[in-house]
C-alpha cells in the first residue's frame, strides 16, 4: 500500500494528514472551514485516495494559514505516499460537469510545480470561505505535490456548482495520474529516469 503521515505544527497550524493513495475514497476531514471539509472530501471520494486531515488553525486570524497548510501538507502527503513514482500513469485529465458547470483540470506527477488558473467567482464566500483561497489551494498542492496542474472553467454560474466541479475534476485527474499501470512494470514514467527538476 502506497501510503503517507503528516505530522507538521506551527504558531499558525496543527495538522495531522494521512494518505493512502490506492484506498477507496473513505475520508475524515475536519478543517474548522466547513465548505472546505466538503471539498477535500469530494478530492478523497473522487480519487479513491482515502484521506484523513485535521487541523487546528488560527481562525480567529482568517483562513488563509489553515488552506494553505490543508493544501501544503496533502501535497507533501501525495508525493511521500508516491515514493519514486515507479510504474504510475503519471498524466490525468478530467471534464467535469456538474448541472450549468463545465470545467477542465489537467495534471501531470512531473516534479515542476506550476500552477494555470483561469476560473473566477461572482461571490467573496461560500459559506464562510472565501472565495480567493481556492486558487492558493492548488497553487499550494501543486508546490509540495510537484504537479503541473491545469485547471480551467470552461462555463457555469453558481459558485458552489463551479468549485466543486473544479474540486471533482482534479480529484478524477489525480485518480488516473496516480494509478499504477502495469505495463510499465515498475519503471520511472521518464526517459530522463527521474521526475523532478
Ligand atoms: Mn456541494
């Protein structure tokens, strides 16, 4: 089982996370931001990676410490679970539509981190979260994680229906993109023979 442990306390955050990245999508996730518990738990029921994150942040401060360091510590999760990527698909896309909603995520397991977000949001919060927070999001996943990670709304209307999708799509694309194929029998998805850098 390709699996990982976070343990990471700082001034801004307590966080425990734990990955098992070939699991069934069983989660337990409490942020203390309740519509990102519902995001990160669409990410673990979508990819089959099962998913523990708890985390104790400065609240009172904003949200900004505790979704960066949710994000940080999954990555870091991710990329310690993969090992050295021997045998995985390595690349993954989904379409994801949810009702009005169409968005496109793309990923590729390369070890450069890089970031293309083009979605936006017609409202601050969802709940009580605000809405800037989601691009830091995968920004943050896309460092420790080492993804090269694109995502874009193609349309959609409601801000709930568009972060979902986005959420769902990249948790379809991490599912493919982490699997093992075993045709590769084992092998670095890279002529280089290493990914990263
Ligand atoms: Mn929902």
């Amino acid at each position: 089982m390709r699996t990982a442990r976070i343990e990471r306390k700082t001034h801004e955050t307590d966080i425990f996370v734990e990955v098992n990245l070939d699991g069934t999508g069983q989660f337990d996730v409490s942020t203390g931001i309740g519509f990102l518990d519902h995001m990160v738990e669409q990410f673990s029921r979508h990819s089959l990676i099962d998913l523990t994150c708890r985390i104790n942040g400065d609240l009172h401060v904003d949200q900004h410490h505790t979704t960066e360091d949710c994000a940080l510590a999954i990555g870091q999760a991710i990329v310690q679970a993969l090992g050295d990527k021997g045998g995985i698909v390595r690349y993954g896309h989904a379409y994801s539509p949810m009702d009005e909603t169409l968005s496109r995520v793309a990923v590729d397991i390369s070890g450069r981190p890089f970031l293309v977000w083009k979605a936006a949001f017609s409202q601050p919060r969802l709940g009580e979260m605000d809405t800037e927070l989601f691009e830091h999001w995968f920004h943050s996943i896309a460092q420790t994680a080492g993804l090269t990670l694109h995502i874009e709304l193609l349309y959609g209307a409601n801000n709930h229906h568009i972060c979902e999708s986005i959420y769902k799509g990249f948790a379809r694309a991490m599912r493919s993109a982490v699997e093992i194929d075993p045709r590769k029998q084992g092998a670095i998805p890279s002529t280089k023979g290493v990914l990263g850098g």
